[in-house]
C-alpha cells in the first residue's frame, strides 16, 4: 500500500484529475451553500453533511500516525498534528457554527469523503511511511522552510477564520437574504474563506516539501478557483454595480 511506485501512480493520477476537475468546474458547480441546486439528489442536514465529509480526513490521519513506526519522531508528529488541528476544526467545530437550516447533497459528502481519504493517503502516506528516514530530522524543525511553511499556514487558518466568522453574522436570526460580506481579506476577493484555506496548503506543501503536499495545494485550487469565479458572477448577478466596483478578484488578490 505504500510502496512508492503504487504511491507515485497514485499521487499522479490524482494531479491528472485535478486538471479534470478544475475543467469541469468551469460548467458545472458544486450544489451546496450558496449554491445548493437540488438536482443533485438527496440531501442531509448542512452540519451533519459537513461532519461526515470532513471527519475521516482526521480519523485517516490520527490512525496512518498512530501505526507507523515513526510515530513518536519529532517533525512528523509536529506535521500531522498541523494537519490534525485544520481537520478537528473543520469537522467538530466549524460545522456547529453554522447557522440557517441548510442541506448538502449526500452525492457532494459521498465524493468529499473520498477526496479527503485520499488526499490523507498522499500526505500521511508520505510522511510517516513512504518518505525516507532521513529526510525530517528533529532539526527539520528549524529549517527555513519548516518555519517559512507554518508562518504561511497559520496565517491562511487565521484568514479562513475570520473569512468565516463573517458569512456566519452576516444575517440576523430569520433572515434568508444576500449580502455581501465586508471586512477580512473580502476587500480583495470574493471568497476569502476559500484564499486563507488556499493559503493554509500553500503552507503546508512548504513545510512538509512534499509531493503529496504540492498535489493537495493543486487539488485546493483546482476544487475552490472555480467555485469563486462562480461566486463572484453570482454577487454581480445579484448585487450589479455595487458588487463591480469594490474590483474584487475571485480567490487569489490582485491575480486570480
């Protein structure tokens, strides 16, 4: 399972199909949030369908730790531990934030799940069984792009944060309309939530010098870029020239 020729195929199937997904987001957007569509079939509630998505990124990651025989090394500990808090956050706290009585479609967890197992493969994969020895020392701790990567990564956290913490008061108890979000990195972007996750990777890619990392980064942009381009049409559909001179980009400022 995690000898490297089967690893690598694995790792460039998945770049493959990033390409794949980044195309076809183009026409096709993801039924969930602001644009649930339920054409995509049955549905769970929003919380409940966050939980379940999310969740097994942080129970594949915690067991791919536990069993390996580096589990008590220092850097890859510090690695997944990184990892382990984006994922606790985001499957036991974020989703009791939310607010409203959204639903998810069930075929949008069911390809999320898979997504997340996978991409828990590339990266616990790599650190902790595929990697060599070697390669994270205790003193990769202090390596410039140890502390390079995790400056970047606590900052996308802190940016995703704050990004959701203002979709989440947007509204008043009860109310169903759209507004535009205001304050964070919103001055630049249509969705700051998806740049500070964006972010986040990019950190992680850096620190872990990885691979598996760089294709989790790849696979992040290709996942949200589309979904912000569509975000943001849609604020212009709704919002017209109010929304088109704030002169947001969609996920990456002053770029993309």
């Amino acid at each position: 399972m995690f000898q490297q020729d089967f690893y690598y195929g694995v790792v460039c199937t998945m770049l493959v199909l990033a390409v794949v997904t980044f195309c076809a987001l183009q026409r096709i957007s993801a039924g969930y949030g602001m644009m649930y569509n339920s054409k995509w079939g049955p549905t769970l509630n929003n919380r409940l369908g966050w939980v379940l998505m999310e969740a097994p990124s942080f129970i594949c990651m915690l067991l791919l730790w536990i069993l390996s025989p580096r589990a008590a090394d220092p850097a890859p500990a510090v690695m997944a531990s990184l990892f382990l808090l984006h994922y606790f956050q985001r499957s036991f706290i974020f989703p009791l934030l939310i607010r409203g009585k959204s639903r998810m479609p069930l075929a949008i967890i069911l390809m999320g799940i898979l997504f997340n197992v996978v991409n828990c493969y590339m990266i616990g994969g790599w650190i902790f069984y595929v990697a060599l020895a070697s390669m994270y020392p205790a003193s990769w701790l202090c390596s410039p792009l140890f502390i390079l990567g995790t400056l970047f990564f606590f900052a996308g956290m802190a940016i995703n944060l704050r990004a959701d913490y203002i979709i989440r008061h947007l509204r008043k108890p009860g109310d169903t309309r759209h507004y535009i979000p205001r304050g964070g990195m919103y001055r630049y972007v249509t969705s700051a939530n998806y740049f500070g996750e964006l972010t986040e990777w990019a950190g992680f890619a850096i620190l872990t010098w990885s691979l598996g990392g760089l294709a989790f980064l790849i696979w992040t942009f290709a996942n949200l870029a589309p979904r912000a381009k569509t975000l943001h049409k849609r604020y212009i559909s709704e919002f017209g020239n109010e929304y088109k001179s704030l002169k947001r980009r969609y996920i990456i400022p002053f770029i993309y």
